[in-house]
C-alpha cells in the first residue's frame, strides 16, 4: 500500500502514520503538511511540506501509485469562522483538489475524509443518530458537509472508493489550537499537569468525546470495510461518548484529586457559548456499531487513555 495523509503532522495524522507503520503491507507513506516536522527514521516515509489549497502541488503529492488517501488537513472550527475566505480555501477547495488528483489516477483510491459533528445544527433532536439532517450553523460545517457531498458523488462515478467519518471532539489535545472545542482538552490537560486553566462555557454545557486512541481505531478501521457495506450512503456518523462540562471536571477530580479540579476556572466567552450551543449533546451511531466501530467505554476511560498515553512517551 502507497499512503497519503494531508495533515500529516497534525495530532491525528502523526498518531494515524505511527500506526500505519505497523502494517506489514505498507509501501511508501507521505506525510503532507503545511511544514516537514521529522523525527520519524523510517525509510517508508516522506514529508512534503505544501499547501492542500494550492491544485498542482496536491496532485504532485496524490502521485501514481497512491493507494489510499486519509484527508485530514483542515482549517479547524473557530479559525474557519473567524477567516471565511481561508476557511473556504482549504476545507472546500483543498478537498476538491484531493479529490481531483485520486480522480486523474484512474484507479479509485480508497479515501478517508475526516468530518465533523459540526454538519449538524438548528433544533436539533436530544440524540442524534443516522437520519438527523443536516444543517451546519459554521462556516467550518458547510465546508465539511459540502466535502461529504462531493465524496459521495466522487465515489458514485467510480473515480475513488470514499468514506466520510463524522468526528466528535476529539481528546486530548497536546497543546492549544484555533477550534472552538479546545477548552475540552485544556481542562483536562492542564490541570492533570499541574496547571490553571480557564473553561470558556458553562458546566451545564454537553458534548460529544472521544479520545485519540480510539479515533484512530475508527479511522483505520473504516479504511478496511469493503465499500459495499456502506452502500451509497459515504458518510458514517461515529460513536462517541456524551459528557458535560461538569462530567468532565468530576473525571479530573477522580483522576488527580480535588486539587487538579480545583486549577479549573469557569470564565464565560459568549463567542465561544455560542458556538457550542450548536453542538450534538449525544449520539447514536447505530450504522457505525453495526459495521464494527465503538466509542470510548466513558469519560474516565477517555482521561485514563489520555494519562496512559503521556506516561508512554
């Protein structure tokens, strides 16, 4: 197998190549990033520094060859709304110019395209699931469920063998990045660390989780189901685990006492409220489950994956 991840340097597409490199099938992987990062001595990898937005250097980087594709660059939640013109760049043009450089290829690469929670919004139901509709209230959800559309379709005429995952929030981020769903990394990193932290929305505030570890199970996974299972329906809702904002500062206190609770400062950003208000509160994947993909066992399984990871390196 020849591998492509765009936004391979990231903190799902590094974590998705480290175990890729276990396949004893794996050729060539390429790590296609925004910069080279190193720091992986393999002779199967090659890092490309380049621009998804930018058509000629995708297709450079999509080569003969390619078997499969995980698309993964973005720009994330908060940035595509705070810069619609970059947002729309990477996230819709970005993923047009992958799916045109596996088209010319002539040989249906297998594509997995990383989605979001994000396509939903409006009144939505307590418990979405498989038929909920989709209406994103973010620039950043439009332009995902515009790339699940164009997947859909791009698979329909045969030109690849796609698969859109719609990811929860995923936890625990190593460090600080532009999406609205931060916080929820900060608040369980920082104070297991030994630091205070802010949380920008109330304790009442509910989400859908989960963590990195059993995200790339998925991922990989998804990969491996043969198309016909998924039918002419491309885009998977995935399982997850639903916590509020309270739940999940009771996990850090279970985890490291009522002093790493108590680094936690609630401090209200209606921006960032507002936001969140749009999210699912809970999900239910039932094609998901019935084609082999499980969420986290719960939220203290979610900060123990996430404390045992950083034990490990």
């Amino acid at each position: 197998m020849n591998i492509v991840i765009t936004g391979g340097n990231g903190f799902i597409g590094r974590r998705l190549a480290t175990r890729l490199l276990r396949r004893p099938d794996l050729g060539r992987l390429v790590l296609f990033d925004v910069a080279v990062k190193g720091g992986i001595d393999d002779p199967r990898v090659e890092e490309i520094a380049g621009d998804v937005g930018d058509a000629a250097t995708v297709a450079r980087v999509i080569a003969a060859g390619t078997t499969s594709v995980f698309h993964l660059g973005a720009v994330v939640s908060a940035g595509a709304e705070a810069d619609f013109d970059l947002g729309m760049r990477v996230n819709l043009e970005g993923t047009r110019n992958v799916l045109e450089a596996c088209r010319r290829l002539g040989t249906s690469p297998r594509l997995v395209f990383g989605s979001s929670e994000a396509v939903y919004g409006g009144a939505l139901p307590a418990v979405i699931d498989d038929e909920t509709p989709l209406y994103p209230q973010t620039s950043y959800g439009a332009q995902k469920a515009c790339g699940e559309l164009l997947i859909s379709d791009y698979s329909r005429k045969g030109f690849i063998d796609g698969r859109s995952l719609r990811f929860p929030t995923i936890v625990v981020r190593p460090e600080p990045n532009l999406a609205a769903s931060t916080f929820t990394s900060t608040i369980i990193r920082e104070p297991l660390s030994g630091r205070a932290t802010d949380c920008p929305v109330s304790e009442k505030s509910v989400m859908t989780l989960m963590s990195v570890a059993k995200l790339i199970d998925c991922i990989e996974l998804a990969h491996e189901i043969p198309a016909a299972e998924f039918g002419t329906h491309r885009s998977l809702l995935l399982p997850a685990v639903s916590a509020s904002v309270s739940e999940i500062i009771e996990a850090v206190r279970r985890a490291g006492g009522a002093e790493a609770a108590g680094r936690i400062t609630i401090r209200p950003d209606p921006k960032i409220q507002r936001i969140v208000d749009t999210w699912p509160r809970a999900v239910s994947a039932q094609r998901a489950t019935l084609l082999g993909l499980s969420p986290d066992a719960g939220i203290d399984a979610i900060v123990a994956s996430y404390l045992a990871e950083r034990t490990a390196v």
